[in-house]
C-alpha cells in the first residue's frame, strides 16, 4: 500500500505540473480583462514540442543529448519522498531534506551547463544569472526549513509535515511566520516569478529562465520545460505541506487520502491566485536589486532559526 501511495504521489505532481501554471495564466487574463489562454494550453505546447525535430550542433558534447533526460529524472525522483496528500515515511530512506535539496542544486547546474553548450550571449547570461541568484536562495531554504527539521527532530520531509501538523498553533509561532516568508521568497525566485523573473518575456537583457531555454527545440525543449514545471510545483508542494500541512492525512485510509487530495489541491488553488494577483499588481525589480530582495529571504530565515533555537519561539 506505501508503495502504491508514493507512485500515485509521483504521478499526481508530474500529470498536474503543467496544469498549475495554466491556472496562473487564466487567473492573470481574467484579472486583466482578457479571455486568455485556455487552462490546457501547456499540455498543447508540450505535445507540440514533443513532436518535432531536436535540432543539435555537430560539435554539441554528450551532456546536450542526456541532460533533458537527466533533468526530467531528478525532478521525478524529487516527487518520490515528497508528502504530497499522506505524511507516511514511503521512500523516507532514500531521500531527505538535504537529498532534494542537492538534487534542486543538481537540476540548476544541469540547466546552466545546458545553456552554456550552445555558446550563445543570452544562454551564457541566464545561466549566469540564474546560479548567482540560486547561490543566495539555497542557504534561505536550507535555513527556512531546518528551522521545522529542528522541531521534528529529523531531517524527513514526511516527519517534519507530521510534527507541523501535530502542533496545530505553532504556525503562529514568529519562527515559523518568518520561515514561511523566506521560503516563498524563494520560491518566487525558483519558480522565475514577478518579481524575480517574468516567464512572459523575452527582453534579452532581463530574462533569466527563458534565456537558457532559447537554443533547445523539439522534445529536449517538452522535456527541459516538463522538468521546470514538476519542480516548481514540489516546491509549492513543500510550502503547501511542510509549513501549511493542514488535511494532509496521517493515516492511508481512502477518505483521509481523498481529503488530503482535496486539500492540496485547494491550497495549490491559493497560491495560484496569490501569485496572478502579485503578477498581476506588481512590476518586475530592476536585476540588481534581486539579491537585496534573495538576500531579505536569508536574513528573515536566519532570524527564524535563531528565534526558534534560542526562544524555542
């Protein structure tokens, strides 16, 4: 029975990781007075994508023809020990918070070394940028959330969601407000959202996450892209369920698994009208003022870990 709740966790964060950025659109559309594009259109492009011809440089190294494949590996294997609608252990023994955390590292060289192979300006730049800025948000997440490993006693993503949903005020507590906040911050610059980035653009001299995609085609780009989706939506996964763990279930009975799903669902739903509401209300920061913002998710992260160390608050 693990076994089979942590396949359909898998599945369920790689089929619905395309949807959620769908839902973004549609929301911001709506909030702009426009029809948009339909909630499925992702699923079109990648299928699109996935049928046409992969085009390569005769002097392309091996690392072009394996890292979409590589990328889209790491991703899924993410998925497999994230608690997604029960807090049950699954493959607890084979990855933890510190695993996904080196896997996301590894996802982002991957995507770097991707870009730099085609030795274009504008792949150079975003995968320039894109380490710079993750080199300021991995510590801000590492520290966000050893701030809750250190409660739970364990550094097990399904533990620490246990122990947060055990304790059902302590998301009041000013540690973990403060962690939350830097962990969104982070996800806002992972994920390549306003402020940070604008997945909408294409202005060589701002974007970030588009500029390493401009030179894949065919199905490396479907692969590249399912990729960035799945580990966005794990990200929005861990929020979702390590600091906000309400109804997740706690046992494996189908109707605790059946409200967890609804649950998690609804909580993915927030955060999509969060986020078309900040993109649709605020405008991009100027590049160099991102490591002051990167920089206040580190400092509010620290000041939680401390307070929780010290205060025990």
């Amino acid at each position: 029975m693990v076994t089979l709740t942590v396949v359909l966790q898998t599945v369920l964060i790689v089929a619905l990781a395309p949807l959620w950025n769908g839902v973004v659109a549609r929301l911001k559309a709506r909030l702009q007075m426009r029809r948009g594009a339909p909630v499925l259109q992702g699923y079109r492009d990648l299928f699109r994508l996935a049928g046409k011809e992969t085009v390569l440089s005769e002097q392309a190294s091996p690392l072009a023809r394996v890292a979409p494949y590589l990328l889209v590996g790491a991703a899924v294997t993410i998925c497999a020990w994230t608690p997604v609608v029960t807090t049950s252990p699954g493959l607890a023994f084979a990855g933890d918070l510190v695993m996904t955390v080196a896997l996301l590292a590894a996802m982002r060289v991957l995507l770097a070394l991707l870009a730099l192979e085609a030795g274009t300006t504008f792949g150079g730049m975003g995968a320039s940028r894109h380490l710079a800025l993750s080199a300021l948000a991995e510590p801000a997440l590492m520290l966000a959330v050893f701030t809750l490993a250190l409660n739970a006693r364990s550094t097990n993503l399904a533990a620490i969601s246990a122990a947060v949903q055990a304790s059902p005020h302590a998301w009041i507590s000013p540690s973990h407000l403060l962690a939350l906040t830097a962990v969104w911050i982070v996800v806002v610059s992972e994920t390549g959202r306003v402020p940070v980035d604008n997945p909408a653009t294409h202005l060589e001299l701002t974007m970030i996450h588009e500029g390493m995609l401009l030179d894949l085609s065919g199905h490396h780009l479907a692969l590249v892209e399912w990729a960035t989706a799945v580990r966005q939506l794990v990200l929005l996964t861990l929020v979702a369920n390590l600091f906000l763990p309400w109804g997740i279930a706690g046992s494996l009975a189908p109707a605790a698994l059946g409200l967890a799903l609804l649950a998690w669902l609804g909580k993915l739903l927030g955060f999509a009208v969060v986020v078309a509401l900040t993109e649709s209300l605020t405008a991009k920061m100027r590049l160099f003022r991102v490591p002051e913002f990167l920089g206040m998710a580190f400092l509010l992260s620290l000041i939680a870990l401390t307070s929780d160390t010290l205060l025990g608050k």
